[in-house]
C-alpha cells in the first residue's frame, strides 16, 4: 500500500515538473513576444515621426493646402454635360446629359469618390435646363426645355411626379422649409408653385404685370428671414426680385435694384449669404451681401464686397461660394478656368478642358470638394 502511494507521489511530482517546466518555456515565449511587441512599437514610434517629419518637409516645400484634381468622369464620345447637383450624404454627383447619338435627355448618377459607379437615367425629351437634389432626401427636380417638371427618386430611378408647364422650364427649386412644396422658373418669367400633395393644379401661377415675358427665369433660390416668411429670389437677364409669401395667404412682389449697366446671369444663397453674379457688354461683376437686422425680407442684403474684372461673359455659368475658417471665398469661371478668390485676392486657379458650365462645393465624409463641370468632363479636386 506504501509502495503503491510512494509510485503515485513520484507520478504526481514528474507531472508537476513537467508542468513547472512548460509553465518556465510560455514564461520565456511570454517574454520574448513582449520584448518583440515592445520593439514593433518603437519602430512604430520612429516610423511615425519619420513620417511626421516628412510631411512637415514636404508641407514647407509644397506649400499651404490648396484644391488639386483626384478624379474625373467622361464619356466623351456619347454624351454632353450642362449642370449638376451634389449629393454629399449619398456619396453622389448628378449631372444632366445629352445623349449625343440618340438626342436622349436624362440624369447621370456619379459615385463622389469611386467615378468608375456610374448610371445614367433617361427622363426627358429636350434640353434640361436645372436640376436640384433634396438636402434630406434621395430626390431629384429637373425642369427641361420639354415643358414639363418632374421629380425623380435615385433610390430606384423613378419618376415619382410630372407636372406639365406652360412654356419651358428654366429653373427649379426644393423647399427646405416644407417638403412638400416645389418651385418652377419658366421661359415666360412666371414662378410656378407646386405642392406634391395636389397633382391636378399647381398652388401658385406668378408673375407681375410690370415684368417682361421675354426674361426666363435662369435662378431660384429660397429663404426665410427670421423664421418667418418663405422668400424667392428669381432672376432672369435683365433683373432680379423676390416673391414674398405671408401668413394670410398673400404674395408680395418686390423687385431688386441692382446697378443699371449690369445684368444677372446667377444667384446663389446659402445661411444667409448671397452671391448675385452680373455681366455687362465687356465685364462680370460679383456681389456678396449677407442679410441684416434691417432687412425688410429675405435677400435683402447689405453688401460686404464686390469684386469686377474685365472678362466678358458669354455662358450663364453657376457660380458658388463657401465658408473656411471664417473666411468667404467665391468660386466663379473664366473660359476654361474656376477662380477661387477671396475678399482681396484670387487664391487659386483650376483649369478644365472646356468652358466651365456649373461649379459646386461640398464636404463629404470630412473631404472638402470642388466639383467642375466642362460640357464633356466632370472635374473632383480635394482640398489637401
């Protein structure tokens, strides 16, 4: 019985041996896997401030950040380009298209960082002159040549609603304060307003009496001053005004005086900012005005600057302007080329391909972007 409990106790001791032992090898392996973790990050550690050190040289060779080219989109061959929206929260560019073999007029779908998504959407029978795209929603507005308005869904590329227009459609606009209203600037200067709710007649059909019928309405852009009433600002090549909507159901129509020799070609607002672009026979000009507290309506804006250059404006380019560090810049073309400028200078030049038809701004997933758009190339720069 000793003999037995004797050979059990040797047993027991050679296993626990054997245990202490491998225990002592996970030990040392333990050990080594640190001390090789502890090496991985110090050449982690060196790397970065290599890196670190690096960018810092390359930043004071290559200087500030500035916009530069990382993407394009072009079919060229088969299709022609006028305006575009920017989607930024569903990563998308939408641009209008003529199809050049088959005078087909649709909506082309760009994805914003990977151009090679693309799809085209067929939706009109004429010239699309405006797309807008919904803040809040997958949604598109275009209005065409064709007479007719229609709202679009890009989640599935349907035509949720078509409202047939009197004369051609020229400019169109989202409500951002009321989703269910939709505006229509016509070839005859008439504001057509729609709400999605009634599809038989539209809500308002306006226009005043002192106002030419020959004068498209080119821009759109609608505001509230102090939360209170929705504003239009239309305008078309010869002036600008506002339609004013108050609470007992009536319009109010007032009219922008502007500088005689100069007319608009766009208009573009945004948190309480405008940029009213003008041309005359041999120069453009560009006016920022920001609302005041004594503005009587919405566009009714003091003027912060102006800056004018002597080139001559043959195309109805949208222009825009955006906010960096407290600091307005305006984007606005020549020929071929996009300025950026600020309240003293031109900041930067980009040059396209072609005539520069529509320039849009937008940050996307942290990336500021510019977009330009030539008739047969949509330009992507990243500010970096």
């Amino acid at each position: 019985m000793i003999k037995k409990l004797k050979e059990e106790i040797r047993s027991f001791k050679q296993v626990l041996d054997d245990c202490v032992q491998e225990t002592s090898i996970v030990q040392f392996q333990l050990q080594q896997c640190r001390n090789e973790l502890a090496k991985i990050k110090a050449e982690e550690s060196l790397e970065l401030k290599a890196t670190s050190t690096m960018a810092s040289m390359e930043s004071s060779i290559t200087g500030p950040k500035e916009f530069k080219l990382c993407r394009t989109f072009s079919l060229e061959s088969s299709e022609k380009y006028r305006v575009l929206t920017v989607l930024p929260s569903y990563h998308t560019i939408v641009v209008s298209v003529e199809k050049k073999q088959s005078c087909g007029y649709g909506l082309r779908k760009i994805n914003l960082f990977d151009t090679e998504i693309s799809e085209y959407i067929n939706l009109h029978s004429n010239w699309i002159k405006d797309i807008k795209s919904s803040s809040e929603r997958y949604l598109i507005l275009s209005t065409s040549l064709d007479k007719t308005l229609k709202l679009t869904s890009l989640s599935n590329n349907v035509t949720v609603q078509t409202y047939s227009l009197d004369a051609p459609g020229w400019s169109c606009a989202f409500d951002e304060y009321n989703d269910n209203l939709l505006y229509c600037g016509l070839a005859n200067n008439t504001l057509m307003v729609y709400d999605i709710r009634n599809t038989k007649s539209p809500l308002h059909k306006l226009k005043d009496s002192n106002l030419s019928a020959l004068a498209p309405i080119h821009s759109l852009n609608i505001g509230r001053l102090n939360d209170s009433h929705t504003t239009v600002l239309c305008s078309n090549l010869k002036q600008s005004y506002v339609w004013t909507f108050e609470n007992d159901h009536s319009v109010r129509f007032n009219p922008i005086v502007l500088n005689a020799d100069f007319k608009p070609f766009h208009t573009y607002y945004k948190n309480g900012k405008l940029l009213t672009s003008l041309r005359s026979k041999e120069m453009t000009q560009y006016i920022v005005g920001s609302n005041s507290e004594d503005s009587e309506f919405c566009f009714d804006t003091d003027i912060d600057w102006i800056h004018t250059n002597r080139y001559k404006q043959m195309v109805l380019t949208r222009n825009c302007f955006f906010e960096r560090d407290g600091e307005l810049l305006i984007c606005f073309n020549e020929n071929d080329k996009i300025k950026c400028r600020n309240k003293a200078s031109e900041v930067q030049t980009l040059k396209l391909n072609g005539t520069v038809y529509d320039v849009q701004h937008c940050v996307a997933d942290t990336e500021e972007l510019l977009i330009g758009l030539s008739e047969n190339q949509v330009s992507i720069y990243k500010y970096m």
